[in-house]
C-alpha cells in the first residue's frame, strides 16, 4: 500500500485529498467481497430467526458494503467527486448503526435474564427501561454532528468551480466537525463498554434465576457483544486519532494499512461476530420483535411450583396446606393438664361461629 509521499497515480486529485494516500484497489475488492459475504450471511440470518429488531445492525453492514464497492469506483475515477463523498460518508457512518443494534441487543438482553428487582440502578447503573433509549440518543447525536461535517464537504466537492486550496480548506473544516462527532461517540460507546462488561458479572449475583440457568446459552451472545463493544470502540478511537492529530504530520492520515487493520478489520470482525452468534438464535420470540423489550413482561425470576390444581384454591401456583385443630375436649391421660390450653402459635377459630343463623336475614 502506498502512501502520499511516493510516486501517486492520484496526486493532485480528490480522492487523493480526501484519502491522504494513493489508496489500494485491491484491498478494496477483499473489503467489498469480504462484506458482502457476511450481508448475505445476515440476510439470510434475519430472516430465517425472524430477529426483526436487528434492522439497524443489517443497515450498517449494508453501508460497509456499499462503501467499499463505491471506493473501488473512487479508485478507479479519482476525480469522481460523487463516489469519493459516498465511500467516506458510508464508511464513516456505518458504525453508528452497529453500535444501535449493539444497544438494542443489550436492551433485550437486560430484560430477558434479569429478575424485576435487580432491573435497578444499583446492578445495571442505568434503569433497564432506558438503557437503548439513552444511549440510542447520545449516539444519534454524534451520528448527527457527523453528518453535518459530511454533508459539508460534499456541498463543497461538488462545487466544480473550487479551487484546489478551497477543497483542501473544506477538507480540513470538515474533519474538525468530525473530530467533534468522534470524541462524542468515544465517551458514549465507552460508557456502554463498561456497562456491558459490568453486566456480564454483576449478572452472576442471580444466576439462579436465570431462564435457562441450566444451560445458560445467552451467556455467549453477552460475551460476543462485549468483543463488539470493544472492536468498535477501537475502530472509533482510532478514527477520532485520524481526524484529532497533526494533519501536517499524521502518519494514520497519510498511510493506508491503519484504515484497514483498525477500520475494515474490526468491523468485519464485528459482522463475523454476530454471523456466529446471531441473536436471533437466543432470544425468545418476544424478545426479537421490533418493539421495545421493556414492553413485555419480561422474565421475572423463580415462579412457585404447582403442587396441586383446584378451582377452589384462592391462590394457584402455591401447595395447599390443610391445619387441623387441636381437640376441644379435656386431655384424657393427665388429669393435671385439664383445663389448660397447648401452647399454639395459631390461633383457631370454628368455621361455625362467622356462618350466620338460617333466619338472620329475615329480621
């Protein structure tokens, strides 16, 4: 992979002043081919396991894809400014859209293994009913001031009289707005780390009420959304290191490898991640459905065991338990004991005594 200071066949072009360096076609193909078998693997996936609320996660694998096939196009038409923007936006965007289908993961997650009483502040350190609603929030703000930066630089590109200073100063104020977006997301994505880490073992407190504690498959799906947390939470660090150091000097600016090891890699990583360990296969049902997992019941820990079923029973669920009273009359064998009451923590009282006379309605 070459890079800006050696011999470009894209010197002096937008691509080359978007990217910093003479970007590599082939690697773009085996980021292309590479994304596109792990779509299809989810595509697959999201159908078969019917995981509706992965939508978001399936979007941001979409975008890689995308992103890679239009940077073959830049690559190949470097002054093609519409490709150049499209293959820098998707790729800069599509992160955000895992890192939601992570959040909304977690969400589920949270309500699937953990008991009522343990849904509080104290365990989770954000109520369970906010978890996806805050941080899907905080991440869409970043996504947003993102975007702005974005939108910027492509008004600016496809201004076909700007001179090439202008286009370098439109550059350089656009990843100034971007390094906003990125240090956002690092704070957001790095607080939902810990929150997951944290999870994973502070969960343990009520194993015993876990739904398949027996087996505890979800167990690895947790695990595997905490590699992703951490793989993406990587990429983003280096991405806000790209946009935040020296321009003048940035060595993962002006060299390509980096983009690839800690961009396409981690990423592809990610959606690999989830191929293996898709949702769709631990979560119940309910729990795969587009709508919010706070609205459904939700696991609620260890239920009573039914020991006996009867219509006249006023609690179901609980074993009936029959009290026999102690006998009315004198003790028959010690004559000193006549008159005395056995000690008895229950008191008794004849069923006879509340039952109302045959004619006391009728006065």
């Amino acid at each position: 992979m070459s890079n800006s200071t050696g011999n470009s066949t894209m010197s002096g072009t937008t691509a080359q002043a978007m990217f910093g360096y003479d970007a590599s076609m082939p690697m773009a193909w085996i980021g292309g081919i590479l994304f596109t078998i792990s779509a299809i693997t989810h595509i697959y996936q999201y159908v078969k396991h019917r995981a509706w609320y992965f939508y978001l996660m399936m979007l941001g694998i979409l975008m890689e894809v995308f992103g890679y096939w239009t940077r073959v196009i830049a690559i190949k038409n470097p002054n093609n400014s519409a490709a150049v923007s499209m293959t820098f936006m998707l790729s800069t965007l599509a992160p955000s859209f895992l890192a939601i289908g992570c959040y909304m993961t977690f969400g589920r997650i949270v309500y699937w293994v953990t008991p009522e009483n343990r849904r509080g502040f104290r365990q989770i350190w954000v109520p369970a009913r906010f978890v996806t609603i805050i941080f899907t929030s905080l991440d869409f703000l970043s996504f947003f001031v993102q975007c702005i930066g974005i939108l910027f630089l492509i008004a600016k590109l496809n201004n076909k009289g700007l001179s090439k200073t202008d286009q370098n100063q439109a550059i350089k104020t656009t990843y100034n707005i971007l390094r906003v977006g990125f240090v956002m997301q690092i704070m957001v994505f790095g607080t939902f780390m810990l929150l997951v880490t944290r999870f994973m073992f502070a969960s343990k407190q009520w194993k015993f009420d876990w739904p398949d504690s027996g087996n505890p498959k979800w167990r690895s799906l947790g695990w595997i959304l905490v590699t992703a947390t951490v793989l993406i939470f990587g990429r983003s660090l280096y991405r806000c290191l790209q946009f935040t150091l020296n321009q003048g000097d940035n060595y993962l600016k002006s060299h390509e490898w980096p983009f690839y090891l800690f961009d396409m890699v981690l990423l592809l990583l990610v959606a690999i991640a989830f191929n293996f360990a898709h949702p769709g296969r631990f979560l119940p049902a309910d729990y795969t459905t587009i709508r919010h997992a706070y609205k459904k019941p939700g696991y609620k820990g260890i239920q009573p065991v039914k020991t006996e079923e009867s219509d006249e029973q006023p609690n179901p669920g609980y074993s009936r338990v029959s009290l026999v009273p102690p006998p009315l009359g004198p003790p028959r064998n010690n004559p000193s004991q006549m008159g005395q009451v056995p000690n008895s923590s229950v008191t008794f009282s004849s069923p006879w005594n509340s039952r109302p006379s045959p004619g006391a309605d009728r006065y």
